[in-house]
C-alpha cells in the first residue's frame, strides 16, 4: 500500500468480524488479530504492539494502556457527516474517528479547511429559545466511567433545576438509526425553541454547536470541551464560541475522522501515521 509503518499496529477484531477494524489491517498489508487470541502482556507490554480497537467495552484494554502510559488507538463513529444533509441524503455512517490514548479528541488542531468544506455542511449562526434537551447518555459509556445511567440522569436534571427554571426534556437516544437520522432527527428538535443542549459524552453536542445552540458537556473527554460550557451551573450563560473559534474547532475536527473509503485504501492510516 505504500505505506511507511512507524508503529508495530496490533488490529483488534471482535470474533474477527469487525470490518472496520478489518478495513484498517488490510489496508496497511496486515491480518486483523481475533480479540479472543489478544493477550495484553504478551502483545501490548512484551512485543509492544499498539492496539487499534473500536467499542467502548473494550474498556479494560484501554485502562491497561493508560495505566501503563502504552499507546493505543480508538475507533468510533465520526465527529461530523453522518447526519442527512446536502452531502449525506440518507444520513449513512460514512465517518468514523479514530483517537490516540481517548475516546474523543480534546483539542484543536491547526487544520486546513478543505476536508470541512467537502462535508458541505451549514455552520449555523446562534439560535435563541428556552427549552434545555438533556441528551441521555448511553449504558455503555456510563460502564466505561463506572457511572450509573439513571441516577446521572436524575442528578443531572436536578442540578439543572437548581439553576433555572426552563423546562428541561430529556431525549433518549433511539435505538434505531432511521428513527435518529430520518423519522425524529436533532437537526429539527434543535430548531425548535431550544436554548441550550446538555449531554454527557454524546455526539449530539457536535451537532448542536453547528446548528447554532450552544452545549454543555460532562463527560471527562469530549471533542466539545473547546468551544462549549463544562459545567451545568453555566445554564443561563452558557459558552458560545465567535465565529472564528467554531470554524477553527470543525476544521480539526474534519481533520480527525475518516469516510470508510479512506479506511479502505489507506489514507486513515496514512494520515495518523504522518499526524500524531
């Protein structure tokens, strides 16, 4: 493919069917490793492999790696582009991220427009309304933080209460992608007389910031954390980013995800290989 290695990559498929992950070995001339087979001493601290992994169960993997201060790679649905719009009619998964040493990207980086300008996509200016959407967090992030999803959500809504009086609706994350992309989209609940998102860990708040309705974000990393409020006593004034700050953030952000196509032939692991 073309590719200089820098890394000894280790690709962790779940039962060896993850094609995602599948993708990725294959396009850098490698066989993805069955995640029953992975031994962390072995592979991670004897051969010093680096584990590219997507799931956020394998949550133990990724403690080991942190604990150990060893690299590793995590790969999940993309930051921007995956929602209908001009460039996405049906709201098909086409992009996905993949972080070093995190869940998401806390930082942004230096990047050229061109990737952003591609997703044609609308950088929306600030809506004004009075509603709060509190963004249910799903169980498995809340497994990952060793937190528990009903009583965050109650404590939350609580905290929320102590700060203002809107009304706060909390939206659950539908189990079915057309249920979330087609029949009851954020895209249309953000336009409706919303004053400010909160949510733990979920990509909705991306969405939210490019609509033009600031965010708050609780989780301990999220590629939010820049341009949006991290705390839920910021209700009334929530932070929101100029102009510049918001394009700089979705130039990054462009930057740090892939189509599948780019997974396919290379260009994902071109890019890390070169960037990070």
């Amino acid at each position: 493919m073309g590719i200089k290695l820098v890394r000894n990559w280790l690709f962790l498929s779940k039962q060896g069917k993850d094609e995602y992950i599948n993708m990725l070995a294959h396009s850098v001339g490698q066989h993805p490793m069955n995640t029953d087979d992975f031994d962390y001493y072995y592979d991670v601290k004897v051969d010093n492999r680096v584990p590219v992994l997507r799931g956020i169960l394998k949550y133990k993997i990724m403690r080991n790696c942190l604990e150990d201060q060893r690299e590793f790679f995590y790969v999940d649905t993309g930051y921007l582009g995956n929602q209908v719009g001009a460039g996405n009619r049906r709201g098909d998964k086409w992009y996905h991220r993949i972080v070093r040493n995190d869940l998401q990207t806390t930082q942004i980086r230096a990047c050229a427009s061109d990737r952003w300008q591609r997703l044609d996509i609308r950088l929306h200016s600030r809506r004004h309304g009075r509603r709060v959407i509190l963004a249910a967090p799903d169980e498995k992030p809340c497994r990952y933080y060793g937190i528990d999803r009903d009583q965050w959500l109650a404590q939350t809504v609580a905290a929320l209460q102590s700060h203002t009086d809107r009304p706060v609706v909390i939206r659950e994350r539908a189990s079915r992608r057309l249920d979330r992309t087609i029949n009851d989209p954020l895209s249309q609940v953000l336009t409706d007389d919303v004053h400010c998102l909160v949510t733990f860990n979920s990509i909705a708040a991306v969405e939210s910031i490019v609509a033009g309705v600031p965010a708050i974000v609780l989780a301990p990393s999220h590629c939010a954390q820049p341009v949006a409020s991290t705390t839920v006593a910021d209700i009334e004034n929530p932070l929101w980013p100029d102009q510049a700050l918001r394009e700089a953030w979705v130039h990054s952000l462009a930057y740090q995800q892939y189509h599948v196509r780019e997974m396919r032939d290379g260009t994902a692991m071109r890019m890390i290989e070169k960037c990070e």
